[in-house]
C-alpha cells in the first residue's frame, strides 16, 4: 500500500476494469483514512447519517476518478489533492487536511446497488466536477445491517481489491491555490464531456447550380409565419404574404410596415437556385446576402430554418 504515481494507479484501474469484474460489477474509489481502512477491512463500509440526500456509502466511479485526480504532474501532489478534495467536499475542502482522504480504496460493486448523487443546482460542485456516486439509504436496508454501535455497514470488505497511500502533507506541500485546481478540473471536465457529445455530420457539398426548378404543382400558403430570430431582430419574426410575383419559379412572401409602432425594413422569403435553399432577404441587401437560410429545399419554406429558426 505504497504511494504510487497516479498513471500506474490508472493503469491498475484499466486493468482491473478489464479483467476482474464479473456480470453487473462495476469498479469505484473510495476515498478514506489510516483509520478509517481498518476500519472497513473489520466491519465494512459504514453509512454516513450526513452528506447529499440523507447520506449513504459515497464512492467515485472509475471515469470521475480519472478527472479529478488528474494534474499537470501526474503525481499525487497539492494540485490533485485539491482538485480531488474539492470534487468531494466543494469549498469546504480547505477545512481538509491530506490525511483525511490519504487513502484510495479500488472495490468492486454491483452497479445496479449505486446511484449518482442528486447535488443541488446551488451546490458549486453542480458546475465543473465530475459526479460523484453513493449507495442510497434507501437500498442500504436491503444490502447492509446495523453493528452494535448503532452505525450501518455494507459488508463490503471482501471486494476490496487494491488500497492506495496517495496524499501525505508532503507530498501536498506546494503553492498551487484551489482556485487553480478547481479551474484546471472544470476545463478537464468540460473535455470529458464535449468527448461525449455526439459530432454534428459534415455539411453536404453544396449542390451545383442547376436550372431554374420546375414550379411544383402545389397550393401555396397565402401566409407563412416565420420565428425564431433573437430580440434585436424579432421585427421580422411574424407574418408574411405571399406576392404577385415569382423568384427563380417559385412565389415570394413579404413582411413590411409597422411593429410595434417601430417601422421595419421590408424583407422577402424566396428560393435562391444558387444556394439550393430558401432565404430571408431584406430590401436594400445584395442578392448574394441571405439574413438566413432554410436548412431544406422543400417546396415551400416551411420547414427548419439554419440557427434554430423556422417558417410554419
């Protein structure tokens, strides 16, 4: 139960996550002392009567392990016990001290029996920490029983499967601040999760320019309704007419006059060939110069309109 670097210990995670769970296990942390490992290798782990949602057995799965603990050195120094302190306790971790958390314990769980901790939208840690996971009080009747010392415990020793020494007031000694820490932890944070949002498909090739579209054979609305555009630009959210005219085969809708008591600039809705695509054009603009653009080519602009916008 040696200091290690933090890439070994992750490495020893990956590993352990690969090879030695079984059906529905997951792998956790969970962070304690000297103490507190003898403790949980005697009678299990203890549930806390305090913390979020009434308390519980709190734990770390491996991904937010992997966030919090990680620093610029990648080792267990003031900068990962910070940002790993502050991940568990928000602001109050200056009241921590390394001996507090100087232990990381790797166990085993069914993951069906842990649950993410509902933190509160005011509690700083909702904003730029990794979730935190617990074994709510609510299951611990079911999986855990009381000692004589009146405390609950989840008979979870047998699933340890690595214990670490990881923070030591030397090894925390430095002049990083927590504002530091915590700012570098919520830009790894954003990373994790930006690594998760799916990749909007590339564009499509704009289509070459063809020649002007047949006029569909359809029966056009006398009146669209455009929407979506921000604040500054809501004049021209609203009605528009269709006109006695045609552009590039198709009709043209107009929205003009008063808003409001504001008068507005007049802007069309017609089919540009060579952008393959409706537009919201206003009078004195190039051609060229599209306000926005319809995200089809469907006969009438109805439809999704580019920058969350829309013609019904």
């Amino acid at each position: 139960m040696s200091t290690e670097s933090i890439g070994k210990v992750l490495t020893t995670m990956e590993a352990l996550a690969k090879n030695d769970l079984k059906g529905g296990e997951a792998l956790y942390g969970h962070f304690t002392n000297e103490q507190g490992l003898k403790g949980i290798r005697q009678k299990g782990f203890r549930v806390s009567k305090e913390g979020q949602a009434a308390g519980g057995v709190y734990l770390v799965c491996e991904e937010s392990l992997k966030v919090m603990m990680q620093g610029s050195s990648n080792k267990f120094d003031r900068e990962s016990f910070l940002s790993t302190a502050y991940s568990l306790f928000g602001p109050q971790c200056e009241k921590r001290s390394p001996n507090d958390i100087s232990i990381l314990i790797l166990l085993k769980a069914q993951a069906r029996f842990v649950e993410p901790v509902p933190i509160d939208s005011a509690d700083v840690r909702a904003r730029g920490c990794p979730p935190l996971h617990y074994i709510p009080q609510s299951l611990v009747d079911k999986i855990g029983n009381t000692d004589d010392d009146g405390y609950n415990y989840i008979r979870w020793q047998n699933d340890i499967m690595k214990a670490y020494r990881v923070y030591t007031e030397d090894s925390t000694k430095g002049s990083t601040s927590l504002e530091q820490a915590s700012n570098a932890l919520s830009k790894r944070v954003k990373a994790l999760e930006a690594s998760k949002t799916p990749q909007a498909p590339a564009k499509p090739a704009p289509a070459p320019e063809t020649e002007t579209p047949p006029k569909p054979d359809i029966e056009y609305p006398r009146t669209i309704t455009f929407g979506g555009l921000p604040f500054m630009l809501s004049g021209w959210n609203g009605d528009y007419q269709i006109q006695d005219e045609e552009r590039n085969g198709r009709p043209v809708w107009r929205r003009s006059g008063v808003v409001k008591f504001v008068p507005i600039i007049a802007t069309d809705i017609w089919f540009d060939k060579g952008k393959n695509r409706w537009i919201l054009h206003r009078d004195g603009d190039s051609d060229t110069k599209a306000m926005k653009k319809s995200s089809h080519t469907n006969p009438t602009p109805q439809g999704k309109w580019e920058d969350g916008c829309s013609v019904k």
